[in-house]
C-alpha cells in the first residue's frame, strides 16, 4: 500500500513545537524525524495517521489540506503532548506554502485547485515553486491575522529591524553549522524568524527564509534535484536582505521590503501569435508542455500544462488542447497559430491564467520573419543577452519582469567537443560565437539528436531560439529553430528532423572556427566560488581548517582580481579565527562576522559572473572557454556522445 504524504504543516506552528521541547528532547529531534520518514502512514479525510510503533499513533488533522496550529497535531504515547514526536512530524512534513494575493477583479477557476496553505498566510513567493504552470486562479484568501501596517516614513520601523535582525540570525546561524548540522532546531529558528518577517510586512525576507529551510532538507535527504548553489544564492538572498533592512530608505526600502505579489493580474484583451512549444520534465518527476505566445508589443506569455508524470507525460501533452478559453488548438498548433483573448489574466513571470472568466479563440498566426513576431530578432545579441541575465540573476529585485530567452540569427559552424559531451557551434550578428547546448538530454525527447544532425550542416543560416545559460562565453540551450529548408519552424523537443531536412550537403561552408580567448576565458574566479561554495556544506569550521591561500590569492591578482584576492584573504581568516578569554578558553565563534564576509564574498562572485557573461556577448572576438574545443562535423546523424 502506497503510504500517504504529509500534509503541509503552517510555519509558525513547527516552530512553536521545537521551541517548546526541553533541552534534552531537542538533542533527539533529528533522529525522530528520521525514524518518523520509515513509519508507515495513511489518510483519513483531513487526517493523515502515522505508526509511531506497534501500539502508538500520531495524527495530523488538516482541515482544509494543511494543519494550521498546534493542537492539529496528536500523539498517544505516555508523554504527549510534551513528547518529540508531534515536533518531529511537524519538521517532517513539508512547511505550508503562503496564499497568493487574489488579484482584483480575477474570475475563480473552478477547475484549478490552489494549493493548501496556512490560515494565517500571507502572501508569499513560494520558496520551491511547483513545476506546474496551472493557473491557480483566484481563490478566495483565508483570513489573515492583522500584520503590521507599513511605515509611512521611508525607514524601517522598530518592529522591522527586529524582525530583520532575526532572519539575519537564524542564517548566519546555519552558515555556521553548514547542511550537516542545520538540523530540525536551525530550521525551526529560519521558519519563527519567516513568521515573524511576514507580520512585519517583510515578504522578501519571509521568503528567502523558507526557500533556505526547503533547500536544507532537500539537502540533508539527498534529493536528486539538489544543487549546492542554489542554496548558496538562497543563503545570500536570506543574509542579504536581513542586511539592507535596517539601512535603507525610499525607494530602496520598497524593494528590501519587498511586496505580496499578484499571482495573476487582469490584462484585458490580448492578440497573441504563436511561437513553439517545448517540453518540460523536472527531476521531481512531473512532464509536460509549455508553449510560448507573443503579444504584438514583443511581450511573451505562456501556455502551460505540467503535472506528475514525466517525459511520458510530456510527449503525450503536446498533443492536447491548451486549456484556455474555447480554444480547441493542442500546445504544438498553437506554436504556430495565433488566440484572440478576452478576459486574459497574466502572472507575473508571463503565464496566462484560465480562469473562467477568460474567452479564447483561435486566430491567424504569424511566422517568425513576419511583423510583429520579426521584431523579436531585430534587437541585438548583446542587448538580448543584457535582458536575459536580468531575468536570471541570482538576486534580482523582486518584482522584475523580463524573459531568459534570445532570439538569433545564426550560421552554424559545427560541433564541439567538451567535456559534458557535444554542443554546436554557431555564430550570431557581430561574428560572436555561440554554443548551443541540449535543453534536455533524456531519450525520450529529440534535442539531442536533432542537435547532431545540424551540426552535420556547417554553413546553412538559420532562425534560433534559446535559453541563456550563464557562462563566461556566449551559450545558450537550444529550443527551437526554423526548418533548415526554410519550410516552417522545429519544436527540436518534439520535433525529429531527418537527413532529408537539410539543405544541400555539398554547400559550401563560409566559416572558420574562432579560436579561443575574451574576457571570460580561464579566468581564476573559481578560487573564490569554490570556497564559498564549500562553506554551505560543512560550515564555518571546515573553512578554517584550510592551509595557506596565498598561492590562490597571488593567482587572483595576477589576472585582474585584486577585490577577491581581498576577499578570499577575510574568508579564510575570519573563518579560522576563534579568540580565548583570560582563562585560555575558546570563546564563541563570531558569526555574524563570517556571515558578513561570507556575504560579502557570495555576492561579489555573482557579480562579476554575470559581468563576465554579459562582456562575452559583444561583437568582437569569440569566447571558447576552458581551453581549446576541437570543432568537428559528426560523420552520422544522431549520433550520441
């Protein structure tokens, strides 16, 4: 028998049950969390059981999909309810996600479910976003506690800074103890501080806080989909704004602040043309399609359907209807048709809802050379590039708007060789090479071999669309191309081309390689990305125990680095600096010093990044990194690497 999952457990009331814990109990709450994930589960209703042991139960009452106090949780053993176990099934289940401000005026979706939340939440980017692009509609918002009312001064309040300080707190506290040791009482302390941020009206803050306590058990479970940078960029989005708080004003303030946003907004009427569509399969194990539309004035929306279910899934989607309006056009035709909308409401990152309210029908298209979809390949690489990073910047400003795509027209080169595999060479507008890398490499889908296959036609001139990855060199991964014969475009996730589909093969080829070098060639960065990387995992301590970092630090500054020489130089020494007191005994560790310099070494590293990557886009000499890359034509289509 299947076991039932946990229902989500309101922030503020895991919190309360690890702070009222003894001292003893808190020392044995990581292993009855532990041993709770082994227990078999079912569900009743709104109440999820689980089998402590043989002669013991403890329930999770959820009404309404999610347990919002403390009394929802019970537990039969003799010491109930001063045991570890209702604690320990709090930190076990996944915390609630906040409730998205209804926008205005926004027709309800009966067909659309939202998910559970807390009673008391508020609005809140959820710290793990679901893979799905559902629109969730406009369901009514529980009834929320009285926040605290905004400042009408341009400072925080007293109340703020407290809260501020808090979230600073709770994270420099895992910095120090690294994922190993940030266990159930670390994240009890990030969720209390998250609570307490979004009755102060501090959104961004609350935010950052439970995108850290996801990322930590994502990682102390070992999940697949776990990236280490990911809660690095967490971390610092956390430190970061804790910091800025309490010092700035104005306008600077709104944004530290940040703001309940509108999941979907009225837009009124909307005359759409189609792009492409491309598959989406998650690590999570959820498959779909998401086909992307552009409004006449350049603005691009999408169409999604994603659910558990993987490529499978994904490949059977996109022969589906979209679920929009009256539309009967499935996610591939309208790639290349148009939707006339009425009613439309749109999400923040451009998804368009299907609420009830909305109307759709089916209109002309346009292709990609003609007006106004033509537009979107007239603005320069460089500039495309500069809008890109904006969208995926690792601290952007809440509230930005902005797409990771690019538009280009190409001439493909040929393939390269690196180590992660083959990826095809192409120049852009201004003689900048481009990599072009696999959007997914399962087998299932047909990125990779179509990917082969236009590497075997140096020479031929073609219509892209990708997505910017971010790297010292131009690159992006390859979504859609129009057809080699000029016959159309190619969903290359869905779509196989042929040998039949390219042009001429005794064309001529008019390119030459370019050869290595620009600003983001080898460069020394990584000494610094390293060390801060290698601070989340097994904290503070494990830092301070490094050698000598003078030969790295000797290597920064000999190619142009001086501010992280000095950084990396602060790191180390903060990091191994412990002060004893008249007796010879160690006194605490300064946290928050490390923090601010961890803090301070984070940031300055994705800057120069995304400065490194944006540089690398203009017109002048190609960027190949990591040394030469042998650029070859594959003898056979479809060949793996």
């Amino acid at each position: 028998m299947t076991a039932a999952p946990l229902p989500p457990v309101a922030p503020e009331v895991t919190a309360t049950l690890v702070e009222d814990l003894s001292p003893r109990l808190r020392k044995r709450l990581d292993a009855a969390v532990t041993k709770l994930g082994t227990r078999p589960t079912h569900r009743d209703g709104d109440t999820v059981t689980i089998a402590v042991d043989d002669d013991t139960e403890l329930r999770l009452h959820a009404p309404g999909g999610v347990v919002a106090t403390v009394d929802a949780i019970t537990c039969g053993c003799l010491l109930a309810p001063a045991c570890v176990h209702r604690a320990a099934a709090a930190c076990a289940a996944p915390a609630a996600d906040p409730v998205p401000e209804p926008a205005p005026d926004a027709a309800p979706d009966p067909a659309v479910q939202p998910a559970p939340t807390a009673p008391d939440a508020t609005a809140l980017p959820a710290p793990t976003p679901p893979p799905g692009d559902t629109d969730p509609a406009s369901a009514p918002a529980p009834v929320a506690p009285a926040l605290e009312p905004a400042p009408a001064h341009d400072k925080a309040s007293p109340a703020q800074r407290e809260a501020a300080a808090a979230l600073w707190s709770a994270g420099a506290t895992v910095l120090e103890a690294g994922v190993d040791g940030a266990g159930a009482v670390a994240q009890a302390a990030l969720l209390r501080a998250a609570h307490t941020a979004r009755l102060r009206q501090l959104p961004r803050g609350a935010s950052a806080a439970l995108s850290v306590v996801a990322l930590l058990r994502a990682a102390r479970a070992g999940e697949p989909s776990y990236r280490t940078a990911d809660l690095v960029t967490a971390l610092a989005e956390l430190l970061g704004t804790a910091h800025r708080v309490g010092m700035a004003s104005g306008a600077e303030l709104a944004a530290v602040r940040g703001r309940a946003r509108h999941p979907y907004s009225p837009d009124g009427s909307l005359r759409l043309y189609g792009l492409f569509t491309e598959p989406v399969v998650t690590d999570s194990g959820h498959g779909g399609a998401r086909t992307w539309v552009a409004a006449p004035d350049g603005r691009l929306c999408t169409v999604g359907d994603v659910a558990p279910g993987g490529v499978g899934r994904a490949l059977g989607v996109a022969d589906r209807t979209v679920r929009l309006g009256d539309s009967a056009l499935t996610h591939r035709e309208l790639g290349r048709a148009g939707l006339a909308v009425s009613g439309a409401t749109v999400s923040p990152d451009g998804r368009l809802g299907a609420g009830r309210g909305v109307k759709a029908v089916t209109a002309r298209g346009a292709a990609w050379t003609e007006p106004p979809l033509a537009a979107l390949w007239e603005t320069p690489p460089a500039e495309q590039a500069t809008r890109a990073l904006r969208s995926l910047s690792r601290y952007a400003e809440p509230g930005g708007s902005g797409s990771d795509l690019l538009f280009l027209d190409v001439e493909l080169l040929g393939a390269v060789r690196e180590s992660a595999g083959a990826c095809l060479l192409v120049r852009c507008d201004g003689q900048v090479p481009v990599r072009l890398a696999v959007a997914d490499d399962d087998p299932g889908l047909a990125h990779r071999d179509n990917l082969m296959l236009l590497a075997t036609a140096p020479g031929t001139r073609l219509r892209i669309i990708g997505r910017l990855v971010p790297a010292p060199h131009p690159r992006l991964t390859l979504l859609a191309c129009s057809h080699p014969t000029g016959k159309g475009t190619v969903d290359l996730g869905f779509d196989r081309l042929g040998r039949a589909d390219l042009p001429d093969p005794g064309a001529p080829v008019h390119s030459a390689p370019p050869q290595p070098g620009g600003p983001g060639a080898k460069s020394p960065l990584h000494l610094l990305e390293r060390r801060v990387e290698q601070t989340v995992p097994a904290g503070r301590a494990a830092l301070g125990m490094l050698g000598d970092v003078t030969a790295e630090t000797r290597r920064l500054r000999r190619a142009g680095f001086p501010t992280a020489a000095g950084l990396l130089t602060a790191l180390r020494a903060s990091a191994a600096r412990r002060e004893r007191d008249l007796f010879g005994r160690l006194l605490p560790a300064d946290t928050d010093g490390f923090a601010a310099h961890w803090l301070a070494a984070a940031r300055y590293t994705a800057a120069v990044a995304e400065s490194l990557c944006a540089a690398a886009w203009q017109p002048g000499p190609g960027v190949l990194a990591d040394g030469p890359a042998e650029v070859t034509a594959p003898r056979s289509a479809g060949r793996r690497r």
